[in-house]
DNA sequence: CAGATCACCTGCTTGC
DNA sequence: TGCAAGCAGGTGATCT
C-alpha cells in the first residue's frame, strides 16, 4: 500500500523487488509466472496493482512463493554465487569441496544458484560429462568445460526466454523456445546428436536425468 | 554428514 | 469412456 519499488534484484533463480520499508521475496518453483497486465485465471495467487500496471503472480502447483517481508530472512538468502556471475576459479574450489555426483551438485543452490534440472543435463551433455560423475573429481579441464557450457546454455536459454515445456510464459504472455534446442532433456530413447547412441533416463537425486551413455563420461 | 525418501500441489499423459 | 498410475521447470524436512 503506498510502497515504491526501489530496486528489482535477482539472484539465482530468487527474485527481489525492494520496497521502503521491505522486500517482496519472489521464487517461482516449478509453475510459477508473473505477468504484466496479464490474464487472471483461478491460478493468480498474488496480485499487484501498480501505477502503471497489474502484477500477477500465477502458480498452478503452488510450489513457488511470493512472500513480503520486513527484513529479509536468513533462509531466505542461503542460496551460492549466481551462477551466471560465478568465476571459474570459485566455481573449482566450491566443486572440489563436494562429495556427491556432479548432477546432484549443480541442482543444489547452495553450490551455485541458477541452474535447475534442464539446464543441469544440457550443460553436463555439452561438456561430455556423466551425470554421476563424483564433482570433487572432475579434472580442471572439465570443470573449465562444465563452467563454460553452464554459462553458455544460461545464456542461451534467456535469450530464447526459457523453456516452455508445458506452460511456461514470460511476463508479457510469450513462451520460450529454448525446448526446441534441447539436446538431451526429455529426449529418452532418441538418437544422440553427438554419437548416435539412444539418449538414457535414469533418476538422480529424486530427479529425472537424461544423458547420453555412449558420450558423457564418469 | 551425505544420500535417500517423503511431502508439498495440480494437471496432463499414458496405459489398461 | 473411465480410472489409476506416472510424470512434471523445485525446494525442504526428516529419516538412515
């Protein structure tokens, strides 16, 4: 009520808006979108009314948040350096220091925020790594290859604005079509687009991963 | 302390 | 057509 935005930060896949007097906390999950002057459908959870707009804030499973606070609360900013920002060399040393696979490593924010389970299996595809290769393992040049290759699919993916797989949309309405370019991700049973061999699903860490067995190596 | 296993919630797709 | 099971862009708590 009456409140200015005074800034709009992001960091990893958390959103700020800071407002006098607090900030307005957003993640979006898994079905989570914000609209500008968009549809209200029975998923808006959150509405913002601005002076020069209306901001929606719409999630179908709920699993996202959109929370005002005061002061910003420490678990809300237990998350790593940015994934897009991080140096390589912090990237090595936080890799050195992590025992589990490097699948389930990428997908912890606490590692590094930003990258999610798309973008985890296109980066370890692109650098040829296996999924459950041990991350304190991995030689410094294919941790330099996975560095590169995470920035480069980010980048990529946010030029295209995302990956609607199902119903993502930006804030204007428009979905992504980064899926068009997915070389492994959700492409179980296809033909690799490096070596031919079929594209394997496994499970890792509660998530579905998809990787290449002929060249993706441990 | 790392890794597994649920739990949260709703909708879509697949298979019998 | 109907109905149950499995799947999904992500965390987070609680076990073993």
């Amino acid at each position: 009520m009456g409140r200015q935005i005074k800034d709009v930060r992001r960091h990893g896949k958390q959103v700020f808006f800071e407002l006098d007097g607090g900030v307005l906390y957003i993640h979006l999950g898994m079905t989570g979108k914000l609209l500008w002057n968009g549809i209200r459908t029975k998923y808006a959870r959150a509405i913002l009314g601005l002076e020069d707009g209306t901001l929606i804030y719409d999630d179908v499973r709920q699993f996202g948040r959109f929370e005002f606070y005061p002061e910003l609360p420490e678990e809300r900013q237990k998350v790593g350096p940015d994934a897009l920002t991080v140096t390589f060399e912090e990237f090595l040393s936080r890799l050195k220091r992590r025992s589990g696979s490097i699948k389930t490593v990428l997908l912890n924010q606490a590692f590094i925020g930003g990258v999610g389970n798309i973008y985890a299996d296109e980066a370890l595809f692109a650098s040829a790594i296996h999924p459950k290769a041990r991350a304190s393992k991995l030689s410094r040049k294919r941790a330099q290859r996975l560095h590169d290759q995470v920035l480069a699919i980010l980048k990529l993916a946010v030029l295209h604005r995302g990956s609607s797989i199902s119903n993502y949309v930006d804030a204007d309405g428009a979905c992504g079509s980064y899926q068009q370019q997915h070389n492994v991700y959700g492409r179980a049973g296809e033909a690799c687009p490096r070596c031919g061999k079929a594209i394997c699903r496994i499970v890792l860490g509660q998530r579905g991963t998809h990787y290449c067995p002929g060249c993706q190596h441990v």
